[in-house]
C-alpha cells in the first residue's frame, strides 16, 4: 500500500532546488503537490507569480517524481488541501526548520497526530532558489 506524501508550494520558475526536493518526496510515497494559486501568491508576496497557475501545473505534472497537483484552495489554510489529499507525510525544506512552519500552514501538531500525518523535514538545497534566480534575471 502506497503511502502519500503532501508538498505545498509556489513552485513559481522550476529549478533543479524543485527537482531535487520532488526526487526526494517520491522516496518516501506518491507526491501530490498542493500548488499556491496565484490569487494566493498576491496577497500573501505582494506580487503575483512569474508563471500563471496553469503553467506552473503543466510543468509540475511532467515531472516524473509527482503524481498529481492540487490548488491550495485554502490560502493561508493549509488544512484545507492536507484534508483533500489525506496524505501519511507532509514534506517540507529544511530551511523551514528554524521558521514557524506551523503558523505559516495554519495547523499545530495536534492536527498533524489527529490525522497521523508525519512531518517530514527534506534536506534544503542551496546555491538555488526562485528568489536567486529572479535576482539574475533582473541583471
């Protein structure tokens, strides 16, 4: 029985950071994104994403290591789309492990055992990210 695995994000320009995280979320079960809207991606960065949500899908679901994508209909609400997948684990970077992921998602631990749903911390990589990327573009 195939376990699943819950990864929100923009996923606004993919980059081999994406890759390797998705690479990474498959080891553990069958990875279904719950992608940001960019309604969503608005209000809470102050600008919309580069990409539309449509595009950032398609290119998603070409990737070998993701099974589905969702929109994350509840915003700031996570429990919203971690309801809709019903996933065992919730896989997110380690550079959130210093940050209030919990606040951030809209859910405590108490939530996450009530469902029995692992958090699952996935090794960050570094030298490459959105922000870096439309940093070089801007050169």
């Amino acid at each position: 029985m195939s376990k699943f695995v819950y990864a929100g994000g923009t996923f606004d320009l993919p980059h081999a950071g994406h890759v390797k995280f998705l690479q990474q979320c498959a080891e553990l079960g069958t990875v279904v994104v719950s992608l940001n809207t960019d309604e969503f991606i608005t209000e809470y960065k102050g600008r919309p994403p580069v990409m539309t949500y449509d595009e950032r899908a398609a290119v998603l679901e070409e990737f070998t290591s993701v099974a589905g994508v969702v929109p994350n209909l509840g915003g700031a609400d996570s429990r919203v789309a971690i309801d809709v997948v019903s996933p065992d684990f919730v896989a997110i970077g380690s550079d959130w492990a210093t940050k209030d992921y919990y606040k951030q998602m809209g859910f405590d631990q108490a939530y996450l055992d009530d469902r029995g749903i692992w958090l699952v911390y996935i090794p960050y990589t570094q030298g490459v990210s959105t922000t870096e990327i439309r940093a070089r573009l801007a050169v």
